[in-house]
C-alpha cells in the first residue's frame, strides 16, 4: 500500500527552508534540488527531476520520469513534466544571477546540462543549509526513526541469536538477516551520504573479520564478497565455537533509518579482558548519551569522553591499528551517516529533535571488534534509546 508524506509535513519543510535562507544567506535567488533524497524530502517522491525553488515565486518540481508516479506519491502542490531543462527554463520570467546547488553530489556533467538552459553567472552550495534542516527531525520523522528502532531491537536482540549456526558462512548469515528484516518492515536499503559508498544492510562479521581493512569510514570491518564487492560477508568465513559475531547494520522505515550494532558470543566465551572492554565500550556509550540534551556542544561532548579514557584503552578504539576514526557519533536521519557528528570541529549546539547513532568500539586481535551503537533522539533530559537496551555480548551456546 502506498504511503504519501503528509502535506503539512511538505509545507513546514519549504517554510523552514526559505526561513534558513533567509537568515544564512539573505541574497539568495533560487535554489535547485536534484539529489533524490534531498527531492524525497521536499516533495514527497524521490523521481527524476529538479526542483526549482524561487525566491519570489512558488517551488515547483519539474519531472521527467516517472510524473505518473511523482503525481500519484506526492502531495506537493506544483508538480510539472518536463522532457529537458528547456522547458522549465522557458517557464521562468527572469533567470537569477546566482543559483544555489548541491554541490556536494551534483555531477560535472548534469551540471553543464543545466547550465545550458539556465544561464546563471555564478553556483553557490546549498549542502549546510539543507544539513542543519534535515538534522533536526519534526515528530513525523522521529515516529518513521522509532518503528525501525524496534524492528532493529526485535531483529538484532531477539531473532539473530536463533539464526546463528555453527558452519554457516558470513554471506549466509547475511542474506539471511536481510530476508528476515524485510519481513519485519525494514525498506531494504541503507543509504548513506559518503561520495560512491555502497551498503546492501551493513558490516557481517565472524571473529577477526569485523577488525579486517574496509574502505567504509567506520570503526569496525567485514571482509565481504569480495575486491569486486567488499560488502555483507564473505562466503569462506564460517562460523566455529568460541567466534565473536559482530553485527552492524541499518533499519529503515519510509526513508527514515537507525543504526545498531550487536556483538555474540557463539559456543564458548571471551576473555576477561574482552569482555571488560566490551563493558567499557557499553559505558562511554551511556556517558555520551546522558549528554545529548539541547544545548550540549558536540565538541564538547567528544573531547570529555575522550579525555576521561586511560590510554591504555585508546589502543584499537574507534577502530583496529592505524584505521581508527575521529568521532564517537553521527547524525542519522534519511542517510546513516548525517550532520552533526560527536567530533571535534561541531561547536553548534544540539536541539531537540536530533538524532544520534553512538558507537564506541574496541578491537582485538584475532578476537574482532566489540562494543556497541544505538540510535538516539536528544532531549531535554538526554539521549533516549530508540533500538533497544541490550548491552551485546549475547551468549549463543
């Protein structure tokens, strides 16, 4: 059954986003969307087009394939077929000097295209803009971020346990749990914003896999299919007694995702001092959470965590070796890996209505990766899980 954004929902967006303009960049003229999930957001449908939004006049979203599909989806009020750029620029009564783009993921040769009809002198990006308003979510979003959050809680903490078996590959597990999570109402896709990144669910892997070299910006690993495809799960690797299974994907629900990561212990367990820094993992994860109020600077929030950490422990956390990365947490909305990210260089302070994927990890070696990550919302009184509570580290004997 189709599901429509509702119109209030489209309306707000458009009204906040000219307000940001407004304030950011008071001289603006017209902005151009052309990335599906920036149109998805705005209008609604995710179809090839543009959207043009004018200064001085209504946004309209121009449509070349599918606007059967666009008109049948949405309920953006001014939706227009189109064959080529020409005949939205001949519905223009004056071209702007200055058009405001995606420049982060519009291509060199659509933007050439585009240029040929709409002869503008200069592009300026319109990526921070469209960020800070996608980073803070209104209720309708959070409620799409909450049913995947209990999907990611029921799948990862209550029906991977009964799926592992000893013998069975990486790339088996993996389609497995695919399979399982559509089931369940997952959308299939985990997006992410990363320039060329591809993700089919997420990172599948069984001891020394999950520290093994990804070029993926996270602190965990996978050895995947293969060089060609460096994704899921290898099929050579199986499971044996005493493995570390470390399971770290994405949930959806009508575009709106969360990211968890759960950690079991197939056969037999860990070392104390694995277990010990899967614990401590568990807690840095709580302290930052606790955090995630209006107001807190994410800087802040990343180098008081850091500070507090015995060096000892820094050794392989947030990744194995040298492959370590610079944060503790990310925005995550309609793409896993969105603004603002728990690091340094974030000095805006959070509101309420953002959304956080936390993920302290430590790796071993020949053990794997352990620790954990959940999905959060800020809130006045601090971050409030939304994928479940589970410390990880489920015993599966």
């Amino acid at each position: 059954m189709k599901t429509q954004v509702p119109f209030n929902e489209l309306k707000g967006r458009m009204n906040r986003f000219r307000t940001k303009m407004e304030t950011s960049t008071p001289d603006w003229q017209m902005a151009v969307i052309f990335s599906k999930i920036n149109l998805y957001y705005f209008t609604g449908t995710m179809q090839e087009g543009m959207l043009l939004i004018p200064r001085e006049d209504e946004a309209v979203f121009w449509v070349r394939r599918s606007y059967e599909r666009a008109v049948d989806e949405s309920l953006f009020p001014f939706i227009r077929p189109m064959d080529s750029f020409r005949e939205a620029a001949a519905s223009l009564k004056k071209f702007p000097s200055v058009v405001h783009l995606e420049m982060e993921v519009v291509p060199l040769a659509l933007y050439q295209r585009f240029k040929k009809y709409f002869p503008f002198s200069e592009a300026r990006s319109v990526d921070g803009q469209i960020a800070a308003l996608r980073a803070v979510k209104s209720a309708y979003e959070l409620s799409r971020m909450e049913e995947a959050g209990k999907i990611h809680q029921r799948v990862l903490e209550h029906l991977v346990p009964k799926m592992l078996r000893e013998g069975m590959s990486e790339a088996e597990l993996a389609s497995q749990l695919f399979s399982v999570m559509i089931q369940e109402g997952h959308h299939g896709v985990t997006r992410f914003g990363m320039f060329d990144t591809e993700m089919v669910l997420g990172q599948i892997g069984f001891g020394e896999s999950s520290i093994y070299p990804t070029y993926f910006n996270g602190p965990g690993g996978s050895y995947g299919l293969g060089p060609a495809v460096p994704l899921l799960g290898s099929r050579q690797r199986t499971l044996k007694k005493g493995d570390l299974v470390f399971v770290d994907i994405g949930c959806g629900v009508e575009g709106y995702h969360t990211d968890k990561t759960m950690t079991y212990v197939f056969g037999k367990s860990q070392p104390p001092e694995v277990i010990s820094a899967h614990h401590q993992c568990v807690d840095i994860q709580n302290k930052i959470a606790e955090m995630l109020k209006p107001g807190a600077v994410p800087a802040a929030i990343y180098n008081t965590v850091m500070k507090d950490i015995e060096p000892d422990f820094l050794n392989n956390f947030m990744g194995f070796g040298q492959r370590k990365v610079k944060f503790l947490g990310h925005g995550i909305g309609l793409l896993i890996d969105e603004l603002p990210v728990i690091a340094q260089g974030f000095s805006e302070p959070l509101q309420e209505g953002m959304a956080f994927a936390l993920e302290p990890k430590k790796g071993f070696a020949g053990i794997g990766m352990v620790g954990i990550e959940n999905t959060f919302f800020v809130t006045p009184q601090g971050g409030r899980c939304v994928t479940g509570d589970n410390p990880g580290l489920i015993q599966v004997f």
